[in-house]
C-alpha cells in the first residue's frame, strides 16, 4: 500500500475533509476519475489493483460502488499475489452469494484451489467461505474437500479449508458427501493441534445431522482428549495460561455426549482417565482470571460428560454437591453454567433428592441480577419438580411472576401450566393455580394454556362444577380475557351444575357474562354469544334477556357478531325446540392426546444453541434414549397426565389411561437438513475387501496364523477360547518403509446380542516402518449366532487405505467334543426330539470344480468340535457326532447325522440339541462351510 501514492493521498484528503459536502465532492470527483480510466481501457495491473483499492475504500467508507466489479474480477486471474489478494478482497466485499457475476469467478478460484502455491489456495479458501453461496459450494466442496485431505498440504491450508467446508454446509449441508466421512475423521489424528480444533469443529457439525456415519470419531475424541489431559501430548504454543488448549477440550468433551457410552471397557477407562485428570485440576483454584476461566469451561462440560455417561452413583453424588457450590458463586458466569449443569443433571438423575438440597438457593436464581441466569434458573426449576415439591415451587414462580421480566414470562407460564397439570394430586388445587396463573399472567397468556384448561375441565367430571362456581366469581371481578373465554366456555357447558348453588343462580350467570360483553374483544363476545344460545336450552326462565341480547347483536357492524347472534336468534325462536336441544347437547370428552403446552414450550427453545443429548425436563421428558441421543427424529416422546393419576373420565363416566403420544418440537439446537441417503456402512460384511477370504478360511479351524496380507500391511491373528470366552489377538504389522498414521479399527458385529465382542486395547494410532501393533478382543458367546463380525482397518499412508475383513469367530469355536455310546446317542437323540430343537439342511457344493471325499468331510466335521463316533449308523458312510456348546450361563448338548452322498456332491445335515435357536445356528454354519467343498488340486 505505502507504494501506491495515488490510493494514501486520497485517504489523506477524505480524512482531511472538513465537512461531508466536501467529502462526497472528493469522492465524487475519485469515482469519475476512475470511471474515465476503466472506460479507456489499456490500465496494467499495478493501475487495476490502485483503482479497486480506492473503489473499495469508498465502499467500506458506505458509499454504493456499481462499477469496476469486472475489474476486480480480472484481478483475481493476476499471477502477482498482491494483485490477486486485492482481486479477492473486491470479490469478498463487492459480492454476495446470489451475484449475477459470481459465476465468472467459479474457474478463476478453482484454478487457485488447485494451484500449487498455498498462498493461493487460502485466498480462494477465504472467499469461498465469506461469500458462501449454493453455486459455490456444489461447483468447488470437492476441491476444499481435497485439500484438507492432501497429504501435501501444509498445515495452515488444512485448516481453512476445513472451516470453509463447514461453513458450506451450515449453508447447504447437501454439499458434503456420506462417502467423506471416514477421511475427515481420520484427520482427528493430525499431528498439528490447530488442524485437528479445526476438523473436530467440522466433525461437531456433521456428527450432529449423521451420527452413525461420523460414529468413529468417538474413539478418536476419546483418544486425542486423553492424549492431551493425561499424557501432555501438546505443543507448549497451545497452553492457554498452563492450560492445554481448552478449546479442543471442550470440543472433544462435547463431541463424546453426542452418542451413547461406549460398549468397549477399554475406550471406557480411557474416557474415565481424563475425566479424573480433569477433575483433579479442578480442585485448585487460581488466581488468575483467564486460567480460571478456561478451567471451568473445561470443567462444566466434564461434568456434562459424566452426567451423560451416568455410569458411577457416588460420582454423581459429589458432582451434585460441587454444583451446588457453583450456583452459589460470585461470578454470573460461574452461576450460569452449574445451573445449566444441574438442570441437565435433572434430565438424567434416578432421583431428584441431591438437587432438592439446594432448592432455596435455586429459587433465589428467580433474582439474579443477570437475566441469562434467571431464565436457566426457571429451566432448573421445572426439571427439578415432582409430587413431592411441585407446591412450593409453583408458589413461588406464581410469585415471581408479577416481577419478572417481561422476555421470560410467556414461557414461565407455559412451564407452570405444564408443572400444575401434571403433578397435580388434587383437582381443585389445579384449577386454582392455574385461575391464579391465568389472572396474573395478563397478555402473556398463549391460547394453548386457556384452551388446555378447557379440555382438561372437559374431561373431568369431579373438576367441572368447582371450575364453574370458581370461574364465575372470577368474572364478577376485573378479569383478564383469557379467564373469560374459559367462564364462557364452561358455564355454557356446566353451569347448570351450580344453578342452585348461593350466588350462582341463571340471571347471576347471565349478568356476570353479559358485563364483559362491553370490554372484551370481537373473538370474546362471540364466544359469549354461544354460551348464551347454551343458557336458552339450559335455563329457560332467562330466556327473554337472552333474546334480547341476540336482537342487539344482530344489528353489529362485525359480520361474525352480526351472523352468529341473528342465526342463535332464529334458533332460539323456534316453533319447537328439538332442534335447539339438539344444536346445545352437552360436548363431548376431547379425544385423548398430548399437551399441546408441550409442542409449543420445545418451539419456543428450537434453534437457539447445538443440538443437545438431553431436553429441559425431569427423567421422564429425557426417558426415549433412541430419540434423545441424536438420532434423526428429534421429535420429543413422553408420556403426559391429563390430570390426577394419569386418567381422564369419558362421556360415559368411566375412566380410561391417557395415552403417550408424540408431541411435535425440535430439540434445541441447529436445524440442519443432512443428506437424505444414509451413508453405507464400510465396516459390515456387504464392503469386504477383495480376497479376504483366503485368510478367513484358513483361519476357520485353526487359532493362529495370517488374516491378511498385502504390500503395505499385514494383518496376523491368534486366539484362544475356553467355556464361553474367547480372546482374539490381532496383530497389524507395516511392512512399508514409511510410517502409517491414523490407524483406526472399526468392529461391527451382526451377531450381538449373541456374541458379545469388547475390546481391551486399541491398536497405536502410528506405526513406524516394520513396525507392529496390536489389539485385543474379548468374545463371550450368549447364544446361537451364525453371523461372524467384522472388522474395519483403515489407516493414512498418503491417501487413505481400508480393508474389511471377517473375523473367524464363530460358533464352532465354543463346541467341546463329547463322547457317547451308541445307546446313549440314540436314547438322547429320541428324546430332544424334532420341532423347534432340530434344524435340517440339504444341499450341495456351490461351485464348480468341487469335490469332497469322506476323509475331507471327516475332517471338516472335526474342525466343528464334533466328536465322531463310529458304529452307530447302519450306513457307514453317514457319520455320527456329539459335541457341547457352550455359552454364558450354561451349555447345551447337541447330536449330529451327517448323510453325504459323494457321487451327486450333496450333504444332508440333521442337527438336534436341547436349546432352541442352537440346531439352527449350527447348520446354517455347516452348509456354509461344507458347501465351499475343495478343489481338485487340493483333493489330489
């Protein structure tokens, strides 16, 4: 800038200007100057980047530029960096995502994506991301995405590039692939701790939408959070005030409450480790503020961690009581984040008692000078409620009312309506609280809470003539309307329930009604209108003050007031009064559904923050994991009393249960559309990698040798089973003469819960040259299962290399031959009889240049875990067996018949054993394996 005179002179003179005439004169005169030299043409770069610059000058200075875009355009093409630089600044600010001359710059930023120079690539980086847009992002994700995967890629570049990729899709999630996600996960394990804050922020997002493409990064978080907590594996410029990076610490930390605890123990203890390590820092306090606060960020989403794995009662104990200390504290943002975190404590305790310890200072939070801490003080508070204090708490919210903010108090309404409906042990204290509400609440009333009312009082005989008697003295006072359309309502209904109560004779309703005729509001009076065309089939000795009303209404310059009373005016004048009769039949019982309070409460808090594991409420508003845990339907489930003990009455007197229905409502959090097709999933048997299958079938019988095997890696395996349990060792060997980086492993098993696989080790994530690293799996057998799991390897070496394999694990490996004599076998054989405990199979070889002998079968029988035994079966050439399978809990005896016939290559399997699903599971196991046969060359 210092060499372009041109652009600091005119700086100079706009600063210098004494008043804005003089100013908009210099601009003006600046503009045509530059208008004239684009026209002339023949301008170098260096006069091309001097003009946009003062062009831009102008318009940050707010004046509207509507030429030289084309100019800066040009620049963009420039090979000099500082004329690119200024090109893409122009473009950044001159243009918006829905410009009609963004199209001429798509190719000038894709040639810059693909450039070699990194200086280009951020710059194209940078405008991608500010300026956004659909044509943008569907015409170049895939060369963002290339270059945050580019094992050349410097480390600055990986992280631009992904924030600019999630800024796409914040956009338009549709631009960012299914088949990306294990790359981008894979990127979690970057050596550069600003690549991997910059990918795990892309992983948050995404995680969010598609959780089960992006479950791997849970292992990863686990993994990295106890690289850096534990083992202090962090570059010393990432220590904020001797704190590792908390910024990736509470991302990693938020990122694991996204999906359910893990499975595996190992992944487990090591999620419990840097908990522990976590809470240890915790117990000092320091001094300094900013160290301070970067601790109990890291802190509260540990105990957020922790409370969401559940896992550990006397945990949760002292976290509750160290929260409580939290609330109490002098910093509004310290006060702030323990009240969230109890509120979320509330939303998964088993009891609430620990969090009631602290209800007083709870209900002081009402009158916190912050109002961000009174309202989390109001979700706190109806979380926390249940039979046992639901009184006090509405009291005093009913108290905290008349003062509270005017931002808070329609969801506070929302909130005490819902509380005193739902844990109301008494009818009448329901309609008394929820009058009261209704009278101090004014405007702030939504329509759902009065019509609610109405439906509840509707649905409940021993509720409608208290609600009438005490709703009519509520309208012999000044009400508020919504109370008035309530008395209409349920008076019309049911106040000839308390006509001949003191007080509540037909005129006295009829006054009290016809005194809010002259203040309420259009919608109101028609109401009353109804209720008084009810009062003319109920009370028939009022009906000339009725009439008269009708008469009056229907002269109302309103049409509705105008139609409505002239037609209950010709109703009412009937000849007879069938029809009348007829028209004003008591209204039945509302059908059974939800509270329409809870749709519109969960509506009031959709979009506001990311997406959460949990909703605002007690256990049971938190009670449908499968929803609640991110899963694509965000609609909340919960079950929701009508009134007293969950029932309701019909129109025939009777009772009948309330039923759980869905409420409509978004959790809280951001409302992406993820793609629409689910992402497949590499680790299951349908993506095997090709030739898995030559180690797999020589690993069938045998418990020791090589899984697979290629030029970069080999994959070794060994077992040992005993009873029930197995464990299976692999070893991953790098026979490259480089290392491998993000070495993942991936298990899926088809046959749980039958085979229960956990894994005590997780392989090293690198693996130098000739190197080797393991992991170790535990399989426990708890029934028959057919289906062996598989696993999925993938690691970096450049681009990223996958294998999925099958692990030979299946239920031959939990047999025990046994022996039996010939009386013995056919006595047992007999008496497990068919049905459910036999399985028959039929078939034979499924290819071609098949053959089998009896030797190989013989062997083949063997390797299952039978025991043969010869002499019982009049035909010798079928072959006989016994064997005991075993499983958690017990085993089972089970028989074989094996009838082969070698000139048709055919097999017939009879299989019986004591436990139902066991034939089954066998058989289907041995035509899988027999029907393979050998071949020839093999045979010879």
């Amino acid at each position: 800038m210092s060499s372009m005179r041109g652009l600091v002179q005119f700086i100079a003179d706009l600063r210098n200007a004494r008043a804005r005439e003089l100013e908009e004169k210099r601009v003006n005169k600046e503009l045509a100057n530059i208008r004239q030299k684009f026209k002339a043409g023949n301008l170098n770069g260096y006069q091309k980047k001097k003009y946009v610059c003062k062009l831009l000058y102008v318009y940050i200075q707010g004046y509207d530029v509507d030429f030289g875009h084309l100019e800066a355009v040009n620049l963009i093409s420039s090979n000099k960096y500082s004329e690119k630089q200024i090109g893409y600044l122009a473009v950044t600010l001159f243009l918006h995502e829905e410009h009609e001359l963004l199209h001429l710059v798509v190719n000038s930023i894709r040639k810059d994506l693909l450039d070699n120079n990194e200086l280009f690539n951020c710059l194209a980086l940078h405008a991608v991301a500010n300026v956004g847009g659909r044509e943008l992002g569907e015409a170049l994700a895939t060369e963002v995405h290339r270059l945050l995967i580019s094992p050349t890629s410097k480390a600055f570049v990986k992280k631009k590039a992904a924030l600019t990729l999630l800024r796409l899709y914040r956009k338009y999630p549709g631009i960012v692939r299914n088949e990306w996600a294990e790359r981008i996960i894979s990127i979690m394990d970057d050596p550069d701790m600003g690549v991997t804050l910059s990918v795990t922020s892309l992983v948050m997002a995404l995680a969010q939408d598609m959780p089960e493409e992006y479950k791997g990064s849970y292992v990863k978080a686990a993994q990295r959070l106890k690289r850096i907590v534990v083992d202090n594996d962090i570059a010393p410029d990432y220590l904020y005030y001797r704190v590792p990076c908390p910024w990736i610490q509470v991302k990693l930390l938020r990122l694991l409450q996204y999906y359910p605890p893990s499975q595996d123990s190992h992944v487990r203890e090591i999620i419990r480790e840097s908990l522990a390590q976590i809470m240890q820092s915790a117990m000092e306090t320091p001094k300094n503020v900013q160290q301070n606060n970067a601790q109990n960020a890291i802190l509260f989403e540990a105990i957020n961690l922790l409370i969401h794995l559940d896992s550990e009662h006397t945990l949760m104990m002292q976290i509750s009581s160290r929260l409580g200390k939290y609330i109490q504290s002098r910093e509004t943002n310290v006060r702030y984040l323990g009240l969230d975190a109890l509120t979320h404590f509330a939303a998964r305790a088993e009891t609430l008692d620990p969090i009631k310890k602290h209800q007083n200072i709870i209900l002081g939070s009402l009158r916190d000078r912050d109002i961000s801490v009174r309202r989390k003080g109001l979700d706190l508070l109806y979380s926390m409620c249940d039979t046992t204090n639901a009184g006090p708490i509405v009291n005093e919210l009913l108290r905290y009312l008349q003062t509270a903010d005017y931002a808070i108090r329609e969801e506070m309404v929302l909130k005490v309506a819902i509380l005193t409906e739902k844990y109301a042990t008494d009818a009448q204290w329901y309609i008394d609280m929820t009058l009261k509400l209704l009278s101090l609440a004014g405007d702030h009333v939504n329509e759902e809470v009065w019509q609610r009312v109405i439906q509840i009082v509707t649905n409940n005989e021993e509720l409608q003539a208290y609600a009438a008697h005490t709703l009519l003295g509520y309208l012999k006072t000044d009400c508020h309307e919504s109370l008035v359309k309530i008395g209409c309502y349920v008076l019309g209904e049911f106040g000839h329930l308390i006509a001949e109560n003191p007080g509540s004779s037909p005129i006295e309703q009829f006054l009290a009604l016809q005194a809010k005729m002259f203040t309420g509001s259009d919608n109101a009076r028609a109401m009353i209108l109804s209720s008084f065309v009810k009062f003319v089939n109920l009370f028939p000795e009022i009906k000339p003050q009725l009439l008269q009303i009708f008469r009056l209404y229907s002269h109302s310059p309103d049409s509705e007031l105008q139609q409505r009373a002239f037609e209950y005016l010709s109703l009412a004048t009937l000849p007879t009064d069938d029809l009348l009769r007829t028209v004003c039949d008591e209204m039945p019982p509302f059908s059974e559904r939800t509270s329409i309070l809870l749709s519109r409460l969960h509506q009031k808090t959709a979009g506001t923050s990311e997406k959460k594991t949990w909703v605002v409420g007690g256990k049971d508003a938190n009670a449908d994991k499968q929803e609640v845990l991110m899963a694509q339907n965000t609609g909340l489930k919960r079950t929701f009393t009508t009134i007293v003990h969950g029932t309701r009455t019909g129109s025939n007197g009777g009772t009948t249960p309330t039923s759980a229905t869905s409420a409509s409502g978004d959790l809280a959090g951001l409302d992406f559309s993820g793609p629409s097709a689910p992402a497949p999933n590499l680790a299951s048997a349908a993506h095997l990698t090709p030739d898995w299958d030559i180690g797999y079938n020589r690993l069938y019988f045998s418990h020791e040798g090589v899984l697979f095997e290629d030029a970069q890696i080999q994959v070794g395996l060994r077992s040992e089973y005993r009873g029930h349990m197995g464990v299976v060792k692999m070893y991953i060997s790098n026979k490259s003469a480089y290392a491998i980086n993000s070495l993942t492993t991936t298990i899926e098993n088809p046959a749980a819960p039958n085979l229960k696989l956990d894994t005590k080790n997780l392989p090293d994530s690198s693996v130098a040259a000739a190197g080797q690293t393991q992991q170790t799996i535990f399989c426990a057998s708890h029934g028959p299962f057919s289906d062996a799991p598989t696993i999925r390897i993938s690691y970096l070496a450049g681009a990223l290399q996958a294998y999925t394999l099958q692990l030979p694990v299946l239920m031959h490996r939990y047999m025990e031959p046994s022996s039996l004599s010939a009386e013995d076998f056919f006595k047992r054989w007999r008496q497990i009889g068919d049905g459910p405990l036999e399985a028959q199979k039929t078939f034979g070889l499924s290819g071609k240049n098949k053959v089998t002998n009896e030797a190989y079968t013989r062997q083949m029988v063997e390797g299952f875990g039978w025991k043969i035994i010869d002499g019982v079966d009049p035909n010798p050439k079928n072959i006989v067996g016994c064997s005991v399978y075993q499983f958690e809990g017990g085993k089972t005896g089970c028989l074989l018949r094996l009838e082969p016939n070698y000139e048709k290559s055919m097999y017939r399997v009879t299989i019986r054993a004591t436990k139902e699903g066991v034939p089954q599971g066998l058989a289907r196991q041995m035509e899988q394996k027999l029907s393979q046969g050998t071949t020839r060359d093999s045979y010879d």
